[in-house]
C-alpha cells in the first residue's frame, strides 16, 4: 500500500513539474480546454449509450 501511494504522489509531482515548465500560456489554455473537452465528450457519450441500451430494452 506505502508503495502504490509513493508511486502517486511521484506520478503528481512529474505532472506538476511539467506544468510548471510550460512558459507559454496559449498551451496551458490549450491543455486545459482539451481537457475539459475529453470530459465532456465522455460524459456525453456514456449518456448516449445508456440512452441507447434503454431503446433496446423497451
């Protein structure tokens, strides 16, 4: 267990010194916008598909 939690926090502090390293502020935006595009797109498609396996029970 000591080790999983010590392989997440080294996993967040690489991710954290990467954004940190990124100067420029377009591909932050960039970053984040993709981001909240990929959840979106998720969320919107697991919608849909419970949508459509409802349509198939009915």
């Amino acid at each position: 267990m000591k080790e999983a939690i010590n392989e997440v926090k080294s996993e967040v502090k690489a991710k954290l010194l990467f954004w940190n390293n990124i100067k420029s502020k377009k591909i932050k935006v960039a970053l984040v916008l993709g981001f909240i595009v990929l959840v979106t797109l998720k969320i919107f498609t697991t919608v849909l598909t419970f949508d459509w396996l409802k349509g198939l029970f009915t």
